[in-house]
C-alpha cells in the first residue's frame, strides 16, 4: 500500500531515501566515546585469533558479493590480510586453500540464500571460522555462524538491493577498522580519521540524494538504449560493478562494467556513437588515468556522464555531463558513489514501464542452489 511505501512509489525508491539513517544506524554502538576506536562487542574471536588470522575470504552473492569487493579493498589496505572475495556458488566448488588462521566472511542481506549458507556450511565442517554479516536478526546465517555483525537497514522489500549495499560497506569499513586495531597494524593509524568520516557519511548521503532530478532527466532521455557501460578504476570499478547489476535487474537494459583502463583490451570495439557510458572518478590517485580513459570512448562519440567530486571543474572538460558528489576520502567513496547509480537504475525502470519492486525471473531471497 502506498502508506506501507512511506508516500514514495515504490519500496526501493523509499529505501534509497532511507540509506542515510541505515548508515547512522549501524554505525551506532561501534565507536568508541572519544571518536578513535571501533566497538565490536558483538564479536567473540577466540584469545589471539584476530592476531593470527593469516587470510581472509569473502563469499556472497549478486549485490552482497559487490560489497565483499569494497570489503575486500578496505581489510587489504587497513590490515594488510590477503582476502579473496568470491562467488559463493562458485568457492564452493574449487577446493579453496584455507586453515585454522582464515576467517570466512559470507555477506548475507537476508541470511537465507541457499549458495551462501551452503558455502558458509562447509567452511564450518573445514573447522574455519565464520563471521557472517547479515541485515536479518534470527536468520539462518546469523544462527549458523560462530559471530555476526548485523547491518542495521531495517526490512529491505524491493528486490533490487540498495540501503542493504550501503549498510554492508559501513559495517566492512568498521570491520577493517576494528582488526587492524585489534592487530596493531599500520593501518591503524587511519581510523580515527576513517572513523570521522563515517560519521559525517549520513550528512553526505542526503546531499547525494539531491541529484535525484538531474538522474531521472537522464535517464528519461537515454533509457530507451539497449546497451550502457560502467567504467572506472580501483574502488570505482567495483562499484560500477553494483550500478551495472542495478540497472541490468530493473531496467531490462544490457550493462557492462568495466574497469577503465581495460577496455582497450577488447570492449572498446563496443563503444560507437551515442552509447551511453557512466564513467566514475572519484579515485584521485587515478584521476589523470581515468580522464585518458574517458577521452578513449569520448573519440568513439559515446555519451559521457562522469560521477565526480563537488569542486571537480576540470572533469566537466571532458565529459558531457557531470553529476558532483559531496568530496570525501577515495577510500570511502563507494557508500556515496552507488546512490546516484541506484536512482540511475530506479528511474530507467519507471521510464520504461518496468515493475521496479519486482522484476521479472528475480527473486529477494533465492533459497534454492
Ligand atoms: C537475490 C537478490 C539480490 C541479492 C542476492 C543475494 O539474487 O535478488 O538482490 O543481492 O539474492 O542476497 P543476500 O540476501 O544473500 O544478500
């Protein structure tokens, strides 16, 4: 009903606009009073194992799996573990190297998908330790695993996944945070600061909201393509990784999301006039990269839209059409970076006609293997 839809059309476009209070949620509770430290009292690692964990794999599917890859990024850079994020349905199958010193994350939104608790399962059996992040209280994988961070987003309805993407990022940064803490690590160092900042990503995720009219003008104009191309570098691409997802599960249109400097490898044969491609740079280290990149399918007459920084005024150069975002750290951008790919996504499917809450051949929840 349109009250259960909180005057929004429809349940996604509600959960887009509730992101910043699911944010704040599951930040509440895990920082320490003086600003500098996680708090995970939820997490009941035994005596030394934060210390010895040698390895990490992340195993998730469809939108979870998307946020394992930021997740990934986030502990690499934080604690320096090597960590592998992966396709539940497919580690299960290829006999992964693991010991008593890996951890095993399955990012679950609902906790009941069958690849993930089926992989989640027989790391168990391997005796490896299972931390599951999870947004539902009581479920199967919050009941299974040896500990849980749950994202506090609140009932998810639409099938398209959004507040849950968001959540499971917060709670992977704070993770990072939180062992390279507990570790000592370098890392360390740059979490009061990471910290800091979560704390102002409530704030910033409003401010995005605010590119809502200009997306839905562009989608209008340009949803009626059959093909479009995410592109971007470093954490830009795992998040045109999700914005590709997105539109693929709700507007029918065919996406492909390609880390930049790769499409002269091959995809670049794609790009004719008038293609439209999403391009991200939100990665400073790899600004003038990207902007190269972008010059590659600009000299093939594609249509640019660039996700950039507010105060970015060269990019506009380029480019032939700019959405600014509020500038953060590169390092947390994804949180910010995916609202205005979700409403991308959202408004392609109203202009074509689409029921957006439930696409066709998907389900929320995909409790079989
Ligand atoms: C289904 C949903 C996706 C979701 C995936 C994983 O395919 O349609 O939106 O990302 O399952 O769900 P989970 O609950 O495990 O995060």
């Amino acid at each position: 009903s349109a009250a259960e839809k909180g005057g929004y059309d429809h349940f996604m476009l509600k959960e887009i606009h509730e992101q910043p209070k699911a944010i704040s949620d599951t930040l509440t509770g895990r920082i320490s009073e003086d600003g500098t430290k996680v708090v995970f009292d939820e997490l009941n690692f035994p005596e030394g194992f934060a210390k010895d964990i040698d390895r990490i794999h992340i195993l998730a599917c469809g939108t979870s799996w998307h946020a394992g890859m930021v997740g990934k990024y986030a502990i690499e850079k934080l604690t320096r573990i090597p960590v592998d994020c992966e396709i539940a349905s497919e580690y299960r199958y290829r006999d992964p190297i693991v010991s008593k010193n890996t951890l095993l994350i399955a990012i679950t939104q609902s906790g009941e998908t069958a690849d993930t608790l089926a992989a989640l399962r027989q790391a168990k059996e391997q005796g490896t330790r299972v931390l599951a992040i999870t947004n539902v209280v009581g479920s199967s994988a919050a009941r299974e695993a040896d500990d849980v961070i749950f994202t506090w987003a609140g009932p998810e309805i639409s099938v398209a996944s959004t507040k849950a993407y968001t959540t499971q990022l917060t709670a992977l940064y704070l993770f990072a945070g939180w062992l390279a803490q507990e570790r000592g690590a370098a890392g360390a160092a740059e979490v009061p600061a990471m910290l800091t900042a979560l704390r102002d990503m409530p704030a910033h995720a409003e401010t995005v909201l605010e590119t809502a009219p200009a997306i839905q003008a562009f989608a209008k104009d340009w949803s009626s393509r059959e093909h479009a191309f995410f592109i971007g570098r470093g954490l830009d691409y795992e998040v045109s990784l999700e914005g590709s997802l997105k539109l693929k599960e709700i507007s029918y249109m065919h996406a492909e999301a390609y880390p930049a400097g790769e499409l002269k490898h091959g995809t670049l044969a794609l790009i004719v006039e008038d293609i439209p491609v999403i391009a991200l740079v939100t990665q400073d280290d790899l600004y003038e990269k990207t902007i190269s990149n972008i010059q590659e399918v600009k000299a093939r007459d594609a249509f640019v839209l660039a996700l950039a920084w507010s105060g970015d005024t060269e990019i506009g150069k380029t480019v032939d059409q700019v959405i600014h975002i509020p500038k953060v750290s590169a390092f947390l951008a994804p949180i910010l970076a995916v609202i205005p790919l979700q409403l991308l996504a959202y408004y392609a499917s109203v202009a074509r006609g689409n029921d957006v809450d439930n696409p066709r051949n998907l389900a929320k929840s995909v409790t079989v293997e």
